[in-house]
C-alpha cells in the first residue's frame, strides 16, 4: 500500500492502534479464496474488498436467478441469468480498484480443492450444501489454511472457524451429514434476507482479524443467531481426538471423501416432466405434500393438498386404487412422503423429480418461486 489516496481511502482503518499501517498493509497482502458468491458472499466480498484486502477469488459456478435478489445484494435485477462469479468481480473492481479479484466461474469441486486453498491464505465458505462444506473444510485441514464457516435457514445462522492449529473441523461438529430429507435447503424453507447480511458480515470479520492477527477468532467456539428474537448464543466447540481428518490418528488424506448416510433404495419410480405429463393425461392425480405457507406461492390445479407432516394421519383421505404423482417444491420432501405411501400400500405412486418449481418454470402456468 503507497500513495496519498491509499492513505485517505483507508484512513478509519489507520486509526484504530490493532490495525494501524503495519495492519494495512497486511491487509494489502492478503489472500482470501470465497466459496460461493450467493447470499453469504455477497456481504463478504464487498467488506473484504472495502476493507483492502489484496486478491480475492471468488469461486461460484452458478448464474444469477430473480429469486436471489431478495438477499444477495452484490447483484441487480439486470443482472439475471449472468455468472455470479464474474458479475460479483466486476462490482468489487469498482468499489475498489486497488484489489486484485479473480472471477472462477467453475464448481469447487475435488479436482481443484487443494490447489485453490493452497493459494491463499484465509478460505471463506459461504456454500449452502453438505457436500461442498465438508469439501472446504477437507481442503482447507490438508493444507493448513483457516475456514471460515457460515450457515444460514430461515431465522438462524451459525458461524465458525475451523482448520485452525488445535482447534476443531467441519467434521468434529458434523461427523456425517443428516438425511436429505430432514435437512430443507434454502430454497425449501426459506431464509430471511437480512440473515445473509448478519452472518456474512461476521465472516468477514473473522476473516481479516485472521489476515491481521488479531482479537480472539472463533476458534472452537460456535456462535448461533437467532435474527427472529435479536439473540446471538456461543457453544465451545471442542476437537474431537478420533476425527477421521484431524484427530490423533486421521485416516482422510485425501479431498472428496463425503460423509453421508446410506440412503435406501427407493421403491418408488421418479418422473421426469415428459413422463408426467403422461402419467396425468392417463388419470393420474397430483398429490401436493407442500406445507400451507408454501402453497400461499401458487397453488396446482387439481391437486390433493396433504402436507408431508400431516400424510401419515391422514392417508384414510386417499384412494388406494388410484394414481398418484406426490410433489413438493424441489423434491426432497415428496420423495419421503412417496415412500411412506408405497410403505402404506398404495400401489401406484410416483415421485416428480426436481418438484414443482421445474413445472412451473417449463410451464409458466403457476408461480412456485
């Protein structure tokens, strides 16, 4: 960092002993690899770049959707259908155009985990599935780089450091990931806007006091908010001695080695929108497993409305001789609710695969989104 503006641009950083121009300029050195430009990135990055951190890399494989508008603040509705990574690049560069970003349009995935961890120096995860955190996580304990962890649903969201020297990994809190369907993502359950801004603002914050060496970061700590009730909670999160990654005798060398429960075999056959179609023009009915909040979105013409979670107290409703496509949203829950029908004794069950948000975007006849 050199030159009368870099002074005037940074000035309240200067300003504060813990940061001064020796942390400045730290800061100006800095390598920070963020995983995902979605809801969490979005406030990362425009803090990590306002607050003159040197490159950044921002990894995201994914186009901008009008549904992300409602909280991923890095984008605007102009912006629909273009690549998150390279339009979040673009607004970084022009907040401030000392930084060097590297726009990834690509998945973080196994192939390139190392490599891209190993060049930096902090990792921020801002991803929203099981898979690709353990894969951050697994990255960043084989390379003995920090992860800066984030979560968000609904009202809560949870923040950590893991990979640390002593302290404790993705896996010592998650040894394997919960079933798919007790597990609604996002774009299931929903997630208040503002959320993404709490959790992503703290990760930054951990992220540079890593880069400057300063405070207490979250280290073996778990810190929970509550945004419905103004209520933030810490839990002491401990290594755990027998983690297969980073406990005393690891048996994980290697990136990509998900944790996951065996799911068993479905019994029910999926459609795809072409076949279900057929099946509904031979007499089928639609069964919608959606919960009352998510059908106030848009409601199927014709459709059986039983939630998921009322299905087994009310089964009696239904016609064991009849046909019955079961949907929800995007999926995961009607594929449960399939099972417990077939498991009832209904003989003629389907489960339409990637829900009713795929219908309604084909079809545009209803809004689901």
């Amino acid at each position: 960092m050199a030159g009368r503006s870099s002074l005037r641009r940074y000035s309240r950083h200067l300003l504060i002993p813990e940061v001064g121009l020796a942390g400045q300029e730290r800061l100006s050195r800095g390598r920070v690899l963020v995983v995902g430009a979605g809801g969490l990135g979005s406030p990362v990055l425009a803090y990590l770049a306002a607050a003159g951190v040197g490159r950044i890399l921002v990894i995201d494989d994914d186009t901008v959707d009008v549904t992300n508008l409602q909280r991923q603040i890095l984008y605007y509705t102009s912006d629909v259908g273009a690549s998150k990574a390279q339009r979040a690049a673009e607004r970084l560069r022009a907040l401030n155009p000392q930084i060097v970003v590297d726009a990834l349009p690509i998945r973080f995935e196994a192939s390139n985990a190392r490599e891209l961890v190993r060049l930096v120096d902090v990792v921020v995860d801002g991803s929203d599935t099981f898979a690709t955190r353990y894969l951050v996580n697994d990255a960043c304990v084989l390379e003995g780089k920090p992860d800066v962890h984030g979560s968000i649903f609904r009202f809560d969201g949870q923040i950590s450091v893991f990979g640390a020297p002593g302290g404790p990994c993705y896996r010592c809190l998650y040894p394997e990931a919960p079933p798919e369907h007790l597990v609604p993502s996002c774009s299931e359950g929903g997630v208040l806007g503002v959320l993404a801004g709490m959790v992503g603002s703290f990760q930054a914050n951990e992220a540079i006091k890593l880069l400057l060496g300063i405070g207490t970061p979250l280290i073996g700590r778990l810190l929970l908010i509550d945004a419905l009730d103004a209520r933030v909670r810490e839990y002491a999160l401990a290594r755990d001695p027998v983690c297969p990654l980073c406990g005393d005798a690891p048996t994980i060398r290697e990136v990509g080695t998900v944790p996951e429960r065996a799911a068993p075999e479905s019994t029910v056959p999926e459609l795809d929108l072409e076949a279900f179609d057929r099946v509904l023009a031979a007499g089928a009915v639609v069964l919608d497993v959606r919960d009352p909040h998510e059908r106030a979105l848009g409601e199927v013409p014709g459709a059986i409305a039983i939630p998921a979670t009322t299905l087994e107290a009310r089964m009696h409703e239904l016609d064991t001789a009849k046909t019955y496509v079961v949907a929800c949203r995007v999926g995961a829950k009607s594929r449960w609710a399939a099972e417990r029908l077939k498991e009832a004794g209904f003989g003629r069950v389907y489960h339409l695969r990637d829900g009713l948000l795929a219908l309604a975007a084909r079809d545009d006849a209803f809004d689901l989104f």
